[in-house]
C-alpha cells in the first residue's frame, strides 16, 4: 500500500506482492475498498482516525490513483456533509453541502466555493419564506461575497 497513513497493516487481494483489489489497509487511518498497483483505486471509504488532523471524518466513494474524486465525505464533529465530485481535497463540479441545521447549498463548486447557478434549501426553522412553510427552496446565483441571490432574497451562505 502507497498511502503511508494507511500502510501499518494489509489484508486482502494483492498482485506480485501489492494491494491489487478488494481489502483493507489500516495505519493511522482505514481504508476498506478497492486497490490496484498498491493506490486506492474504485470504490471504497477511508476513515481518518482518532491520531489525525482529520479525526472523525470518513469518505465513502470513487477513488483514482489514491485520490478522492466522486462521493460522500461526512464531517462528524462539524454535523456537515458534502457530496459531489472532488479533487484535491475539495469539491469541483457539481455538489452539495448539508449542515446540521439541515440547510443544503447545491450547484457547481470550484475549490471547494459555490460559483454561478445554484440551490439553497433551508429548513422550516430557518425559513425565511411564509409561502412555503415547510421548505424553502430558491434557484439563483452565488454571487461574490459568499451570498446566494435571486431577486431581493439574499442570505449569507453557510
């Protein structure tokens, strides 16, 4: 196994000597999933562990050559989830974060920011629209600022 975060220990399905389809690598971290020539490669889902700066987070997705490009990366501490596609650690292309107020901001991501046409949905609690008590839900643009715009509703992003 490369990712030296996870190389401490390997069982599964290997190749001339290396992780090479389905096993589980753990180190300081855990990965359960699919491998080839020793990356993680296919699906799978890492967790960070408990010794990381990452601790308590897991990602569960499509992964090429080590890197986490399509998926579902919870942040347990923080109650936040992404999902979307991902590179470099970020969300680019089209994705949505979940807060755990239950608020999702949808659309196109570049480095982890919203950019162009979007989604915001807001839950009851925070709703600012009587006409739709249970869930708004408001097309517009992410504008500069970090603000979701659409006519003269403007709210802070989250």
């Amino acid at each position: 196994v490369h990712d030296p975060d996870i190389a401490g220990c390997y069982s599964g399905d290997s190749l001339k000597g290396v992780a090479h389809g389905k096993g589980i690598a753990q180190g300081r971290d855990e990965y359960v999933g699919e491998f080839r020539n020793g990356k993680k490669h296919g699906h799978g889902t890492y967790s960070w562990g408990p010794e990381s700066d990452w601790a308590d987070q897991v990602f569960t997705g499509k992964h090429v050559e080590d890197e986490m490009v399509q998926g579902t990366w919870s942040f347990k501490a923080q109650n936040i989830i992404k999902e979307g596609t991902f590179k470099n650690g970020m969300l680019n292309g089209f994705g949505s974060i979940t807060d755990g107020g239950g608020s999702v901001q949808e659309g196109y991501y570049k480095n982890d920011k919203l950019y162009g046409f979007g989604r915001l949905k807001v839950p009851k609690a925070l709703n600012p629209d009587p006409k739709n008590p249970d869930h708004a839900e408001e097309d517009g643009y992410w504008v500069s600022c970090g603000y979701f715009s659409k006519g003269f509703f403007l709210m802070p992003v989250l």
